[in-house]
C-alpha cells in the first residue's frame, strides 16, 4: 500500500494526453481526450478527395493531388479509375502542379514549408523522380503560367522587397535562365495567360474583392498597358485568357452587371461583348478550347455548379446537365480538344476528379476516392434555406439534418460559418464533418451572411467598412431563425468557423453568448489593429481595402470598438482556439492574446497550437487531433441538455466532499487488477464534478491509494463474494468516502457503506445529451447513492441504472445536499478556504496553494484564490 498527495496525481495527468498530441501540437487546456475517441471517430479520420491538377499533353493521363499518408502529394493516373501512382514524397503538403505543355517529360509544381505559404516551385523528372529547386528558397512564389510552347514558364515573386509580387520568367528545363522581367508595386500581382509569340502576358492586379484590373505586358520594351480601365464604380476582372488570334481577351467581369459574366474584350478598339448575357449567375470559372473554338464556363447557381459549353462561332450556349448535381472545379481541357477535365464533389461524393467527352457528351469518373467504409448513401443532403436579416436582408444557409428516427426530438445545432470574408457555404462534401450529424446527431447550418460571394457584388460589399458588424446580425437573425423551428433546439446552438469564420465565431459570442453555448474558432481574427499590424507585407494593403485602413483614426478606433479581444468581458461560454505557428495570414498572436484575455477573466478556454501548420491544419495527423478534440469539446459543452432551472449556488453554498481513491492490485484475482491510472482519474473527476455542478456538489481526491486486495484465504474474508471485505482496513478512510476501481464486476459499479467499487470496463447505454465516457458518469451515480439518492426509471437522470444521463431534479438535488450536510467530514466552501488559510499560517504553503486551486474552479470564487 502507498498514498500520494492528490496534487501529484494530477500534475501527471499530462501524460496520457501527450501520448495522444502529435509532437507538433500544444494542447494547452484540452483534457484528456478518450480512450475509446479515436475507435468510435475513426472511420471519419479515413475519408479522401483527389482533385485534379492537370492533363499530361501527350497521353490521355491526369494528374491528381490525393492523400495516402500525412499530406496531400501528386498522383499520376493512367485511366479511368486507374491506380493513383505517387509521384511526390514529402513531409509537406504539395499546393499543385502541371506538366510541361507539348512534351511532358517534367512537371513543375509548389511547395511550401510549414504552412508559412512561402511557396517555391520545383521541377519534377518522371524519367528518374529527381527533385529540383527553380526559386530562391526563401521567398513567396506562386502564380505559375505555362507559355502553349512549354518552353517558358512566368510566375510571380516577392524576392526583391518581401513584399511586392514582381514578375520572373525561366525555362523550367534550365534553372539559370531565370530572370526578373518586371517590378512591380503591390501584394496582388498574377500571372493569367501568354500571348502565343511569347512576347507577352496578361497579367491581374488584384486590389479587394470587389476590384481588381487586367493589364497587358510587353516583355521586349517593359510596357505595361492597362485593358480594363478603372471607372468611378469598381469592377472585378478576372481569369483573363488572351484569344488564340492574340487579338482579344476573355474575362470574367461584373462590369454593368450585378453578376460575374463571361466577356470578350478587342485589345485594339476597345470592343466588349457579353458571351453570357442570358444567364443571371456568377460564371466563377472557364477555359479556353485548344484550337480556341470552345469555352467551357462554369456557373455557381444557388451554390451548385452547372457546366456549360459555348461555341464562340454560333454563340450556342449549352448546358451540360448530364454532369453529376455538386460543386464543379479546377475545369481544364486535353490537347487533344476532346476532354475536358474538372473536380467535383457533392453532399455524398467526396471530391473527385471528372471528364467529360466534348463531342459525345459522355461523363468518365476517373477517381473514386474513400469514404473509411461508411456508405456515402447514409449521408445528409442538404436543404437551402433562406431567412429574413434585421435589416430585411434576404440571408441563405444549408442546413443538413441528422436521421430523426436515430436522432427524435429538436436537435442541437453547430452554425458552421465560412471564411474570406469573400467565400461561400456550398452544398459540398461535408468530408469528416458527417460525424457530427450521423454520429452526435446534430443539425449543421452553413450560412452566408452578407458579404459571401455568388450572390452579385451588391451582396458581396454589404459588410464592407463601417459595415462589418452587420454580417454579425445575420447570425442574430439565424439564431431567430431557429428558435421557430420545432426539429432544431435553440438552447444548444455553438458556432465554429475558420479565418474570418473565426472572427465571426468570436463575435458571436461577444454578442449572443447568452444565446449560444460555445463557440471553436479556427485561425480567427481577435483584434483587426492588431492583426492589420502584424499579417505578413504582401497581405497588408489588400486587407486594408476589406476591413478597413488602421492608420486613420476614425478607422482604428471603429476597428477597436468591433474587435473581439477589446469585449471579452462579455463572452460567457466555453471557447476552443486552434492555431498554426505560422500562420502568415492570421498570426499565432492573434489567438495567443484571445486565449490570455479570457483566461484572465476566468472564462473557459482549450488551445490547440502546431508548430508545423500555418493558416489551418494541413498535416493528417494534426488535423485528426483537432477534430476528436473538437468532438469531445462539443460532447461537453454542446450536446447536454439544459438542466432544470435550480436556484444558483453561489461560493459560500458549495459543498466539498473529499474522496479517497484506490487502484486495486491482486496476486490471486486477476479480475481485481484494475488498468485505472492517476491520468484516467485526471480525466475522469472533472467530468464528475460537471455533472454534480447542478447540485452545488463537488468532489476533491483526499489521497490516492495504491492497494493491494487481501488474498481470497485472508482471515478478514468472509466469503467469495465480499468484495468489501477484501479490501485492506488500515487503507480505508475516516474521513473521506472510498472509491475502488477494479477491473471486472458483475455490475457495472455498486455502493456499500465500506465503499464504492467501480469497473473500469464499464459499459453504458448511450442517451440523448448523456455524458460521453462511462467511468465518470458511474462513478458519479454510485456517490448519488452514497449521498441517499434511490435508482430513477428516467433514461436521461443520473440515477438510471446503465445509461449516460447525467440529469437530477430538484428534489433529487435537495436530497443529497441535506445528506452531504449531515456528514461531518464534508466541508463547505468556506470552511475549506478557512483550513487553507491555516495551512498557510501554519507553514504549509504547497498544501495551501493546492486547495486555493481548487476553491478557484467554483462559481463565484472571490479574487485572488
């Protein structure tokens, strides 16, 4: 037999949580995840996409960027449904790549390093699979652009300044010959065609969402001439692609339109015409036939996208419906002018690459990516909605539903919200998000609040500047929204969002906490002065334009007031925090001060920090960790019922009632061993003690005991069956209620006035809002009973036998306070303040501390504990 202080105990706890966290990750707050987590999640963590990168030129071959390790690499894929042959092997994650036009011997393709997006550009042999470095190493690459001939290659770089993107051109073939061909000023510089001479490119500046230019660049003379001129209404340009006769541009443009059109635009007179007038959606994606007869387009209407096929010599237009309902990308044609490829994935398809035959019609899937063996079919569809704002704003969202006869009854709720603020909530593949509604059986909504693309450049500019705020309302109208409908539960509503999404999630809370019960911000903005200040250069000007110039006063101080971290005091629910180190959009100090400024407060807060990631987690194994994480965040704070309304227990009314544990051994019983160690209790207690919070109760471990059980021979045994009886009496406390854990019972735990004995293969039937592991929630009902509280037939009470319900009523509530106050050993709050006072008077400063520590987690603990 052997004691150690509690205080000792739990420092350990650590250990079984680092076990589980990635070497990369700082789990800083997040408790122990459960053992069985991982098992119940993880066919979800198995899910797959291929999206497709690019045609070989000379063969009817694709290349395919998939995941079969840690990150996503390049994959060659030799035919429909073919096997995905790796190409690249990395640690990091390959952001896309494209073979040399015309020959195809190499392909060049980018890479970044640690989620910093300083991308470079590499070559890539398939004759030896020898690797090589194009760039500089240090600096932003990217925009890459293939001359047809495939013996140039353009891109742009922020090697000279850090943070201006000039333009370079190399032979990919000969690393030497690369050169700066033009400078220029600004973060938003691309790459989007050459004219087919090779003496020019067609460059995009990119200045906000609602503006950006095309401009044409001469490589002889270093002339740069500007082809959409700017006008006193500002107009998006973009994806230009220069006529086959270099005579005229395509381009997607809102010009006197409300929505993104496919327009031909003469470089000599000036000439503009509309390819698709008729259509009242954004054209978000085209490309140019090889022989320039043919631009396939996509259209995004009401979020799913619908390819088409215009024949520029008729002007026919023509839908291609037999392609599959979903969300369509990344469309490129083949050489041979015949196939043209695309990914696309809906609500039951993970994303996978597609082609279609231009001249029979026909559509070839080429990738079947892995769904962990859960049938695709069982997977939510998701319903368009749409609401009224506080403004009469018309707002749209998705809503997916879990089963209702899995799941009876109004549903809890996770408002998932985009980032961008740009971007849009489609009805796409929810990948491992399906868990949340197949398995914790809550409704999901993706809304776009004003602001969110496809909705015309009206919509889009609605939150812009002094504007910010009113995407906020949106969620105050959504939260309307379902508090009228009878299949959702408005008082288990929690949001979650990424990047801008993350602010949002933020300033939810900062503005319905009341309303919400928690909240997971993803690389979220906390301070929009402090993140304009510290994002890297080239990102800088270009949000400037989005949220706002902090350089003007009457602009920092609104951005100030809006700024989440400045209204903490008013966020009053459970928030998780994730964040990549190095992050050059969002940096890691954004969350670090959200986190600092919460804590201070006392509010409840886990931090999940990669060391190895950047603007969210790319790298499997990390982003395997934040997902179960989130699900045990959302088991805890999302998914309980509300309990019944009881009057609130303030400090002086706690009760504390001390528990001596005991971790059972035996030399003759193999069944007594238990597995229980000092992590799992770690673990288990806080649940515990959320669980009796409803009463005022709380539990504190006296001691922890490593016993060894009396023989079965022993002369204090009366029988086989006392189990009681076998445990040793000078281990036993005065003081204290004794709890054991062993490893097998005929019950799952049971209460004697010499203990309480709980199996730690325990085994429950899952209720609705029951609590997510068994040994905390039975050993918080065999206390029920050692606290007088009878067995109930109600599934979801504490006091059902073999069930996950956690709730008490108030009588039940009543009952075991006056218990708990008759027994002379329980203390209140500030009777135990009062003894850690004398232990500090008396010199014994650790113990002090150690119960100071503890009176702090209790509602309405004074300052300073």
């Amino acid at each position: 037999m052997r004691y150690r202080f509690p205080v000792l105990a739990l420092l350990l706890s650590g250990a079984a949580l680092l076990a589980q966290v990635p070497e990369n990750l700082v789990a800083d707050g997040v408790p122990p995840l459960p053992p069985e987590l991982r098992a119940d999640a993880g066919r979800y963590l198995e899910f797959r996409a291929a999206t497709l990168q690019g045609w070989h030129p000379q063969r009817r071959e694709m290349l395919v960027s998939t995941r079969f390790a840690d990150t996503a690499q390049l994959h060659l894929v030799k035919m429909p449904g073919g096997a995905r042959r790796q190409l690249t092997f990395g640690a990091e994650p390959v952001a896309g790549g494209s073979f040399r036009p015309k020959t195809g011997e190499f392909l060049v393709f980018a890479q970044d390093s640690g989620g910093g997006e300083f991308h470079q550009l590499y070559r890539y042999d398939l004759a030896d699979g020898r690797t090589t470095l194009l760039t500089d190493g240090k600096s932003r690459n990217g925009s890459a652009r293939w001359a047809r001939s495939g013996r140039q290659l353009a891109y742009t770089s922020t090697r000279r300044t850090g943070k201006d993107t000039d333009i370079y051109v190399q032979n990919p073939a000969d690393p030497k010959t690369d050169r700066r061909v033009l400078e220029r000023s600004g973060g938003g510089w691309g790459v989007t065609d050459w004219s087919e001479d090779e003496t020019k490119l067609l460059l995009t500046e990119y200045i906000s969402a609602n503006e950006s230019l095309v401009h044409l660049a001469d490589l002889a003379t270093g002339a740069v001439t500007l082809v959409t001129p700017k006008t006193a209404e500002k107009t998006v340009h973009a994806g230009a692609k220069l006529a086959r006769d270099g005579k005229s541009i395509f381009v997607l443009s809102d010009a006197g339109a409300e929505f993104m059109q496919l327009v031909q635009l003469d470089l000599a007179g000036g000439g503009r015409k509309v390819l698709t007038a008729g259509l009242a959606w954004d054209v978000e994606q085209f490309d140019l036939s090889p022989d320039g007869k043919t631009i396939a387009f996509v259209t995004n209407e009401d979020g799913a996208g619908v390819l088409h096929l215009l024949d520029l010599a008729t002007g026919k237009e023509t839908p291609q419906r037999q392609v599959p309902v979903g969300v369509i990308g990344g469309v490129e044609w083949h050489e041979n002018g015949r196939d043209l490829g695309f990914t696309l994935d809906s609500a039951r398809t993970a994303r996978d690459a597609y082609s279609l035959d231009a001249t029979t019609g026909e559509v070839t899937r080429w990738t079947e990516s892995e769904t962990g063996g859960l049938d695709p079919a069982g997977f939510a569809e998701p319903e368009l909605l749409k609401f009224a704002s506080f403004d009469g704003q018309k707002i749209s969202a998705f809503l997916y539903r879990p089963d209702a006869k899995k799941f009876p009854g109004p549903r809890p709720v996770i408002v998932s919200i985009h980032g961008g603020p740009e971007g849009q909530s489609r009805p796409d593949f929810l990948g491992r998000s399906n868990y949340y509604v197949n398995e914790l059986g809550c409704a999901v909504i993706l809304p776009n609040v004003r602001g969110s693309t496809g909705f015309g450049k009206t919509f889009l500019a609605l939150d812009n500047g002094m504007k910010r705020e009113d995407s906020v309302r949106d969620i105050g109208a959504l939260l309307d929204w379902i508090a009228t409908q009878p299949g959702l539960d408005a008082q288990r509503v929690g949001v979650m969002g990424g990047s801008y999404g993350g602010y949002m999630v933020l300033a939810c809370l900062t503005h319905f906490s009341d309303r919400l019960r928690c909240g997971i911000d993803v690389v979220g903005i906390s301070n929009f002065v402090t993140f304009l200040k510290n994002t890297q250069d080239y990102r800088r000007d270009l949000r400037r334009v989005e949220y706002g110039d902090e350089r003007d006063p009457a602009m920092a101080e609104f951005l100030a007031k809006i700024s989440p971290l400045n209204n903490v005091a008013k966020i009053k629910r459970p928030l998780f925090v994730v964040q990549g180190q190095n992050d050059p959009r969002v940096p890691a100090t954004e969350a670090a001060q959200m986190v600092q400024a919460l804590r201070a407060q006392g509010g409840a807060c886990w931090y999940l920090l990669a060391k190895d990631e950047g603007h969210g987690f790319a790298k499997k194994k990390n982003a395997d960790f934040q997902f179960l994480a989130q699900i045990q965040f959302l088991r805890e704070h999302l998914l309980p019922p509300a309990p019944p309304k009881t009057a609130a227990f303030g400090f002086d009314d706690w009760l504390i009632v001390p528990l001596r544990v005991h971790l059972l051994s035996s030399e003759d019983t193999p069944a007594l061993q238990t597995t229980f160690t000092e992590a799992d209790l770690a673990r288990v207690l806080p649940k515990m003690n959320r669980v009796w919070a409803q009463a005022g109760i709380q539990f504190r471990i006296e001691s922890l005991v490593h016993d060894a059980a009396l023989p079965q021979d022993h002369p204090d045994v009366r029988n086989l069956r006392d189990l009681p009886g076998r445990m040793p009496r000078a281990s036993r406390a005065s003081t204290a209620f004794d709890v054991y854990y062993v490893k097998q019972l005929d019950v799952n735990g049971f209460y004697s006035p010499r203990g309480i004995f709980v199996k730690d293969t325990a085994s429950l039937h899952r209720v609705e809002g029951g609590i997510d592991e068994p040994i905390p929630r039975v050993t918080a009902h065999e206390l029920g009973h050692a606290l007088t509280l009878p067995h109930r037939q109600d599934t979801t009470n504490l006091m059902a036998s073999g069930t996950t319900g956690t709730l008490l009523n108030d009588a039940e509530i009543r009952q075991a306070r006056a218990a708990a106050q008759k027994i002379t050993w329980i203390e209140t709050a500030p009777a135990l303040r009062q003894r850690a006072a004398a232990l500090a008077a008396a010199g014994q400063a650790a113990e002090a501390q150690a119960l100071h520590r503890e009176l702090a987690t209790l509602p309405g603990a004074p300052a300073g504990l």
